[in-house]
C-alpha cells in the first residue's frame, strides 16, 4: 500500500513532483478559512494562529486525528470549527488512529469503493505533551513504518490544558504548576527542553520543520514543500500561550517574533536529513529580551538576578548556532 | 453561613478574588472554603470561583448553586445565556456589578430584583494598577458587603498575592486598590426570606442504554463553532480608522481566531461577534488604522 513504506521507483524517497510554487509575501496567504472562529481556545493563542495557517496549508481534503490536548476542546460537542472530518484519540496514539484512517483510505481506494481523487491527507495534530512525553513511542513506531501523514506539534511548552503542567517541552528555568521557583530550586525547571527535532531526524523522515505562527510565509512554503513527500512529514510550531507564559494576549506573536530574533526557536527544515536553515536572523538579539517580558520567567530578574540561571540559557542559544555556523 | 460566587473572565482573576474573600474571613476568625470552578479556565472565557463563609466548621462541598451574594466582574456576562450570572441567587440576595451604571439603571437594564450594588471596578484598577486585572479589588469589595474587617483583608491580599506575584510595589498597589474598593461602597445588609436550607429532594433520572451511534458525540454538521459568538468574552474591542489603512493585510495574517475578514475592496474589518479581544491586531498594525475601546463604552455608542 503506498501509504505503508512501499519503496518505490524513485528510490524510497517518495517524491510526487518537484515544481513547488512558493508565496512570496503575506498577501500571498490562501484567503479561505478552514478553521473558523467561535472555538474555545484562549483569546490571542499563539497554536490557533499556527493551526489556522496550517489548515490554509493543507486545504480542506483531510482527516484530523486529534490526541487530547487543548485542541480537542476546538471541537466540543456539538461544534466544530473544522470544515473536515476529525477523530479524537487518547494522548498516546494519535499516530496509530492515523495508521487506521490511511489503511482504511488505502484498502477503499484499492478496493475501488473510494476515488483516488476522493483520497484525504491524514493529519496527527498533538500538543507538546502528547509529542515529547506520552505518544513519542507510537510517534516513534509510526515514522519507523514509513507512514503518509503529516504530524503538527503545537509546542506551548507545558501541559497548558491542565493548568500548565511541566512537560518535556518546558525549556530550562520555566515557572510551571509544577515547577515552582523555591528555596531549593530558585530557577524553576530544572531540566532542559527535549530536542524533538532530533529524536524525530533520527529516524529519518522525508520531511522535517519547525514553525512559528509569527512566520506565516515561511509556514506555508513549508507544507508545500513537504506535500511532495510520502511518509511522515513533521512540523513543531512553537506557540506562545499568553496563561502559561504570563504574557497579555496581544503579545502572541511579538513573542513567536522574539523567539526567533533571539534564537531561543530556530525555523528549520530537513528533507531527508539535509538540514537548512530557513529563517536566520541578520544580527541575534539577547536572549533576555525574550525572557524578561514573560512571567513565567520573572523570577530570574526579581527579586535577584539569577545571573548563572540566564547565562546557561545564552549560552546554549550560542552553542546551538556555533554548532551551525551560522552565529555572525 | 455567607455563600458567595464569583463570575468573571479567565485573567480578570475571579479564582484570586474567591481566595483574598476566603483568606480574609479566616483571619477574621471563620470557617471559609474557597475555590474556582474547574472547568476550561481560559483567557476570557467566563469562569467562576466561590467562597463560603461560616462561624461554624463548612461540611458543604462544591460548587454553590444557591448564592447569598453574587460578584459580577465583567458586565458583559449578565447577557450571556450560557453564565447566567445571577441564577439561584438567592431572594434578599445582594449582587454586586462591574458597571458605570448607577444600582437603579442596572436593576432596569438587567432587570434585577434582587439588591444591587454597582462600582466601576475596572476604572479602578486601570486607574490604581494600571491594567484591568480585578481580582485583589473584587475581593475587597466583597469582604466589606461580608463585614469583614479592614486589617484582615490588608493582611489576605499581601499572604495572597506573596504567593504570585515578586513585584513589591504591584502589591502594594493592589493593597491600596483593596483598601480602596472596600471603602467606595456602602454595604446593604442582606435580608434573606427564606430558611437556609440545602436539603432538597435529590432526583435521579434514569437514562436509557443506546446503541453507540446514537449515544456516541458525533457531529455530522461542519464549521459551526461562530454560532457560539465568543464575541462577549471582550473586555476592550479593536476599533478601526480606515483613513490610515494600506490594506497589507497583516492584520488578517496575524488573527488567531480568523475574525478579521476583508470586504470587497480589499479593506480589513474585523467579525465583532466572534472576535475575542486578544488585540494581536491593535499591536501588529504598521499604521494607526486599529485601536482598542473599552467595550461597554464601544456598546453604549453603537447600542
């Protein structure tokens, strides 16, 4: 089946066509809405803007496979903003109801009950908990067999829907829920933030990105690249969350700007493993100009500067570039 | 025992105000509970919290059906079908409003029968804090329609908000504000009819076992979430002053919601009955063309 890691002619690589038409600028956007307002997700969050655009991307010929998270509340009985279909699948298994839905698609088409032009992509869309913590294994098994469908992280580094939990997304020295800054642990997290963009490379997947909703151009020209793909195509949108991150809802997209200017978030693709660099900042500011306008990290400029705290962030940002080269 | 609910938008801080309430009984010398309503606490979505306090150890448990008192934080939410602010509250009852209305146009435009104290709290914190954040100015109005003393409720803000906030000053603002708060209003004694009872007749309904198609939640409609107009979960409204605009749309790209749609000539507008007032728009716009309006001012001018 082709969904199923059948190697084809092409050498395994699976790509449909080469001609890739990019948008240039924001007013080339797909102007239709296939997320429509009304949802209950908080006012000004940062994922909805990166889902909005995504589904911009992906148009409306396309199945949600959905693990809980703040995004199953988008669709609550009996609503939804979606004009698709969408499945609701427990934390761990999302890409498992997505091996489902492509094995049903593929077996109806094969069996001529579906037009091939009838077929549907199959989208996994995952919060951050679900992505690094819970279903990384049937994540893991997925990519490993090759399966078509495109997953979307939608990373707000924490366990946001709960009440803002620590995840493995959570970055070093963030105040969460559960990790509170105290007398033993005056920094808050103490770990550092998993590298979900390595853990998936490492298996090899046809297409690999982080995105922000604060580039949306850079979003879309991602998914259109991807779409020549078969297999797995992944994406991380890193997506400020203004209750988490203690930040005023109009702040969204300053911060998903700030995290790339600083970079703290670096945009990036990797088709079959080449990795480039696709958005670079000309000069990179402070990380603490990032840092210091959030509340979830207040507590390393009052009341004492935690200087060691900041500094082991700044420097793994310049450790990060440094290993790229790209640090000017 | 004093039953008292608290409604607000997720961030106006309801669940902090149940919580000063609370902390200030307690040092009053009280029994008191406090606690939000669990549930979807998001950034502007109507929540609840709820305080109750007696002189004698509480037994009672969850949420509070049947109110002595209701704090109403955001005015906006006395017409939203779904709160209901103000349902059980009590007969004698006092409900307290966020309003520039005086307590006689409250009672007629909500049509309130129970007593009705009013105090434009959200001028107060903009004033006194400088952002519309209520929740240490809710609690200190409640503590004086509960009769509790001046010292305590000094004492419950700082304990309170020690735990969230490291600003010294900020606190100390919203200690002023508090203090403030509790002397802007006269507190009306609450006259209540009727015993104070909470035993009623539990009623169990029955439900039947149905086959998976239809017991199961399917939705076979698409995109049908605008029906749920979040636009009442706004505390200010992006405004528009069309003679700036260049139409480059970044405002449409930068919507979470999708609320700004673009009319046939290419010019911006934004969905007012759905949009949530997060004012990403306001922030991103490159010329003056958007600004924000409180929003019951915005209503008053365009009704």
């Amino acid at each position: 089946m082709a969904g199923n890691g059948a190697i084809e002619g092409d050498g395994g690589k699976g790509v449909k066509d080469m001609g890739v038409e990019r948008i240039k600028s924001i007013k080339g956007i797909p102007p239709e809405e296939n997320v429509l307002p009304g949802t209950p997700a908080c006012a000004g969050c940062g994922g909805l803007l990166a889902l909005r655009h995504c589904m911009k991307a992906l148009g409306q010929k396309i199945v949600i496979v959905n693990a809980a998270g703040c995004f199953t509340l988008l669709t609550i009985y009996p609503y939804t903003p979606f004009k698709n279909s969408w499945l609701y699948t427990a934390m761990a298994c999302a890409p498992a109801g997505a091996q489902g839905i492509r094995d049903a698609l593929d077996i109806l088409i094969k069996k001529g009950r579906l037009d091939p032009d009838e077929d549907l992509k199959v989208v996994v869309l995952t919060g951050d908990g679900a992505a690094y913590d819970m279903s990384l294994s049937s994540t893991s098994g997925a990519i490993n067999r090759n399966l078509d469908f495109y997953y979307i992280c939608y990373d707000n580094e924490a366990y946001g829907n709960t009440g803002v939990q620590w995840s493995g997304a959570t970055p070093f020295a963030s105040k969460t829920g559960t990790t509170p800054p105290g007398m033993i642990r005056p920094m808050g997290a103490e770990l550092v933030k998993k590298d979900l963009f390595a853990i998936w490379g490492s298996h090899k997947p046809p297409y690999l990105a982080t995105i922000s909703p604060a580039h949306p151009v850079d979003l879309i020209n991602k998914f259109k690249k991807a779409e020549q793909y078969n297999g797995p195509k992944l994406f991380i949108a890193l997506s400020p969350c203004p209750p988490g991150w203690g930040i005023d809802t109009s702040y969204t997209v300053k911060l998903a700007k700030l995290a790339v200017d600083t970079g703290v978030w670096a945009l990036k693709e990797a088709v079959s493993g080449d990795l480039k660099h696709t958005v670079v900042p000309k000069r990179f500011k402070p990380v603490e100009e990032y840092l210091q306008v959030q509340g979830r990290f207040a507590h390393l400029f009052k009341p004492v500067r935690q200087e060691a705290a900041l500094n082991k962030i700044q420097e793994g940002v310049n450790e990060y570039w440094n290993r790229h080269k790209l640090l000017l | 025992m004093y039953r008292v609910r608290f409604h607000g938008r997720g961030g106006q801080g309801a669940r902090v105000a149940s919580k000063v309430l609370g902390t200030a009984a307690f040092l009053d010398g009280y029994y008191a509970q406090d606690f939000p309503l669990y549930g979807a606490e998001r950034r502007g979505a109507p929540v609840a919290a709820s305080t109750r306090i007696s002189e004698d150890p509480i037994m009672e448990r969850g949420v509070i059906p049947e109110p002595d008192i209701v704090i109403v934080m955001d005015e906006t939410l006395l017409q939203d079908p779904l709160t209901m602010p103000l349902s059980g509250l009590k007969p004698g009852g006092i409900v307290l409003i966020n309003t520039t209305h005086s307590p006689a146009e409250a009672k007629a435009v909500y049509k309130i029968t129970a007593q009705v104290i009013t105090l434009d709290i959200t001028k107060i914190g903009l004033d006194m804090l400088g952002m519309p954040i209520l929740s240490t100015l809710a609690g200190g109005v409640a503590a004086r329609i509960v009769g509790l003393s001046e010292d305590s409720l000094k004492a419950a803000v700082e304990k309170v908000l020690s735990e969230i906030i490291t600003d010294r000053k900020l606190l100390d603002k919203n200690v002023a504000a508090a203090l403030y708060c509790f002397n802007a209003i006269t507190p009306a004694k609450i006259e209540l009819k009727t015993i104070d009872t909470n035993k009623k007749k539990s009623t169990v309904i029955s439900l039947p076992f149905e086959p998976a198609e239809i017991s199961s939640p399917a939705i076979n409609a698409t995109g049908n979430t605008p029906l749920r107009m979040t636009g009442n979960w706004r505390v200010f409204r992006p405004a528009w002053n069309y003679e700036a605009c260049t139409r480059c749309m970044i405002c449409v790209a930068r919507c979470p919601d999708g609320c700004i749609l673009v009319n046939e000539d290419g010019y911006p507008y934004t969905d007012y009955d759905n949009c949530k007032g997060c004012l990403i728009c306001v922030g991103e716009c490159p010329t003056n063309t958007l600004g924000k309006v409180m929003e019951v001012h915005a209503k008053k001018v365009t009704g």
